[in-house]
C-alpha cells in the first residue's frame, strides 16, 4: 500500500476523507499485471475531483502508483483513494487542500462462476437511494447507502440486489451499473439524480453503437428491467453478470448479455472469468 | 487524542470510516475542564451506533476518555468518532465488526461575539440535502452535503446558512439546527427525511414546556421561518444564535431566542458566550 507515494498502512486520523467521507475512490481489476481500463479509471478520478473541488492528482503519479503496487499480480484489485487531506474548520473545505492519496493492492474476490454464465437472481434492496444531483455519478467515499444496501444482500445469500431510489425508479445493483436489453436497445438508468457512473458503464455506452444497440439512457422501473428481453450487472471486478431473475420473475435469456461480456473480455475491458 | 485509548495521530488505512463513512462522531464543547452534555451526546452515538449495527464502546470509557482529553483545557471541543473498523468485502460489513474510536481535543473555534447578540444573516444554500429516512437524524460521517454546503457559506463571507432539502423544506443550517419562535409555538424542521438530530435541539425541546413553549416539529418552508417572531440556529459549539434575517428579510426580534440561550447557559447546557 502506498501512501502519498510511501509504503504506508496508516492515515492521518485528522484527514477529511475520515472525518466526512471528503474524497474518492477507484476500484481496478488487474489482470497479469496489467490494470484494465486504467485511463477511464484515472479520467473519471479527475472528473470526481473537478466536480468537488479537490486538486487531483497528477494522473501519471497515480498511474505510476498503480502499476507499482500491481506489479506482479496475477489477479488482484487496486483501490484508489483521494481525499481532500487534513484541515479546514470544521465541514469547510480548507482553502489550499493537501490531498491524500493512497494506493492499495486487495485480494481478488472470488464469486461463484455461475454468476457469470447462468447469471444471479437479484431482489430489490429495501433501502432507497436518496436523490442528490450534486454527488450523483462521483464514486465518492459517503457510502453508506451501499453499506446498509449490501448488508441487505448478505443477509439475505445473494450476490447481489438492486437498489431503487426513493421515487421508486431503478438506479443499480448495491456495488454494479444495471442494463436492460429490449430490442435493439440497451436502456441503462439515468444517474444524475444519484447512482455512480461505473467505468465499465460508460465503456459499454461507448461501444453499444459498434454492436449495433441503441443506448437509452433513461428512468427505468423495476418493471421495465423485469419485462426487457434481458438485463445484466456489470462493474470493473464483476465484469458482467446477466440478470437470471429480478424480485423472482425470470427474464426472458442471458444470451446477448454473455455476448456482450465476451466481446468486453477480447477488448481488455473487463477481467476473463 | 486517543486511538482505541492510546495516544495517537494515525488510524489503518483500512478503516471502513475511510473508505464508506461507515461510523459515527459528537463534537462537545469542553467548558472549564467540563464536556457539556456529556451524557446525552453518548447517548445519541449509542443509539447512533444502534441505528447502524455497530456495537457502541462502551459508555463509560468513551466517557473517560473524553476527560482524559479535556483535563486542563478551559474552552475546548473534543471529537468522539467511532467507526465500524477494518474488515467486511466491500460495502458488506464483516460479520464481527472490531470499531475504532477516535477521541481528540480540538481548538475552540472563536466566532464573532456579534453572532451571539445582534444575530446572524443567513442566506438558503443552492445545495439541497437529499431525503434519505434510513440516515435521517444521524451524526455519521457521510457529510459531503455539509462540505459543500459549507463551502457556500465561506466563499459568501457569512456565518451559516440555512439548508433547504430537495422537496424545498427548511432542514437545518449547515453545521446547526434550526428553530422559530411563532407565538407561544416552538416550531423546528422534522428531521425524518434528513438533516442531524443535535443535541442541543433535543435539549431545548425536552426544556420548552418549562419555558412555557409548545413545541412542533413540523415541515418549515423558508417562509415560515422568514415569517416567524423569531427564530434561531443552534449547535454545541454555538450555542444559541438568533437569526437576524434570512435571505435578506428581517426578522422581528431576538429577545426570546436570546433569552432561551441564557437559560441554556445557566443550566450548563451550552457554553457561555
């Protein structure tokens, strides 16, 4: 683990990403050693920071970081935290910020193969997301939703769980970005009133064209994932797991979802299984 | 401060108050050597650490070690931050959570003494806070709405403003909760949907029918605090601060809210000014 550049395993208890959650994170899958969608993964850190005010920084470092603590990782993942470092009064952002960073190597986690080929039966959260505009999108360190969201899933075995917002629409899986496919569209939930915009996410709404799917970007209800021809999760260790059932319907195939996954896999976006 | 009791200044790097918010704190106003209200601000991090499944340190040490911080110190604030600690798979929370608590004394935050006679300004933020019943009410670390809140308020040159929540209710302001004075009524914002339950509003509402108040916790819109008798913004740092006028309109007065705070004072609920 490095810390502002050292090998390191302890923090500033006073900085502010403790103290309010005042930062952001990334998590990179590695495979051979190599951090996949690392440029999208850096690119969205700096949107993040841009968008809270936090001086990120410089990418190269990040990305020199990054391979350092990957080196020689068959599978592992990289988490990526900035925060806005220590001082300030009280809430108020201090008016030079010193960020923090810190660079840290996980085991790889391992899911049951069968999330990726047969797909997972999801429930729906019983927590709501709350609609925020100005956080939504960042892969911001307020988690807390996802805390409670993912216990949730835990208690209840699954591996994963979908969480609607309080005005009831679909956003995301507790820790993945969620799709439907109906037709030639692949309709992913809007997020500009809450949700995080997942790398894999904006890489699939890059590709979508190229497989010939119209991307609809748009409120989606729980019965729009559950009547479209199919649905899936996807996020940068996850890869993509097709949705199987959601609140116990079965969808209709996980067929093009696999496709999708695979087609993902040749291009280095996402881990092989 | 103290770290899990010992004298520190660093906490692992792992910590889930880091990467999730995943905990809750109290800040005190230590007065002469003594924390105020003590034993309530323990009480709402219990039932704080209740409402989130942490197991809350026991009392009575946390109690001690906010003496321990304190001794000596004649005007003072001591941070008490209790997380879920190191562990879980993500989001999930480990199965026996080991929490880190963090006590450590901090400089008094001088404001102008003009604050707490003539009353402050305050203008409406143009951050909303979102609605969220499963967090409303709790002192936990996710505050990136106050950061950016409060950051309005600095960059605006004022001493607070007032927090509107999506729907467009008054909540509270930034760093202090919010009351009005209509009548013999002693309205404050319900604080289901979001916004802290302090401890000094739990003071005053458990003491208004002593004052022959009638307390009502109720939706304010900005214009039923613009168009009360009176109204004022309250924290345990703070203390009691009339509300001179709110988004440029004027309020009738500030004998009442002044009188509340001298109450406050004598009963050593809040510090002297």
């Amino acid at each position: 683990m490095l810390i502002d550049g050292n090998p390191g395993r302890t923090v500033p208890a006073l900085d502010r990403g403790l103290h309010y959650g005042d930062g952001l994170f990334e998590t990179i899958a590695v495979q051979a050693g190599r951090p996949l969608l690392l440029e999208r993964h850096l690119r969205r850190l700096q949107s993040g920071c841009a968008r809270l005010d936090i001086p990120c920084p410089d990418l190269q470092l990040l990305a020199g970081e990054t391979g350092q603590v990957a080196l020689g990782s068959e599978r592992a993942v990289v988490k990526i935290i900035v925060t806005r470092g220590s001082g300030g009064r009280g809430y108020a952002p201090p008016g030079e910020p010193r960020p923090l960073r810190i660079v840290s190597l996980h085991e790889w986690p391992e899911y049951p193969a069968v999330a990726r080929t047969t797909g997972v039966d999801v429930a729906l959260c019983r927590i709501r997301l709350a609609r925020q505009p100005a956080l939504a999108g960042l892969k911001h360190l307020n988690r807390l939703e996802q805390v409670l969201a993912r216990g949730e899933v835990l208690a209840a075995g699954a591996l994963e769980g979908v969480v609607l917002d309080t005005s009831g629409f679909a956003i995301e899986g507790t820790m993945s970005n969620l799709f439907a496919i109906r037709g030639d569209d692949l309709w992913t939930p809007d997020l500009s009133a809450c949700g995080v915009e997942g790398v894999v996410r904006t890489e699939i709404l890059d590709r979508a064209a190229a497989w010939s799917l119209r991307t609809v970007v748009r409120e989606c209800t729980p019965e729009d994932i559950a009547t479209a021809d199919e649905a899936f999760l996807t996020n940068s260790i996850i890869g993509v797991w097709p949705l199987r059932a959601i609140a116990g319907r079965t969808l209709r195939g996980t067929a093009r979802a696999t496709e999708i996954a695979r087609r993902l896999v040749a291009e280095g976006a996402i881990p092989p299984p």
